[in-house]
C-alpha cells in the first residue's frame, strides 16, 4: 500500500506542469503585442 501512493503523485505533477507552462506562454505574448500596436497607430 505505501508503494502505490508514492508513485502516482509526484510523476503526474513533474511533467503536464513545466510542459503546458513553458510554450503557450511567450508564444501568445511576442505575437499579439508588437503586431496590434504597430498596425493601429501609424495608420
């Protein structure tokens, strides 16, 4: 019993956390911002 609970816990919370984290994040922040404020402005 004390094997099945120290396994499922701390390889389900090391990797769809730095993965989801790490790519959808400055990705979505260096295409909106100098592409919406360079557009609207000079025109």
């Amino acid at each position: 019993k004390p094997i099945e609970e120290e396994k499922p816990k701390p390889v389900e919370q090391e990797q769809p956390k730095p993965v989801e984290e790490e790519k959808p994040k400055p990705v979505q922040e260096e295409k909106r911002e100098p592409m919406e404020e360079e557009k609207p402005k000079p025109v």
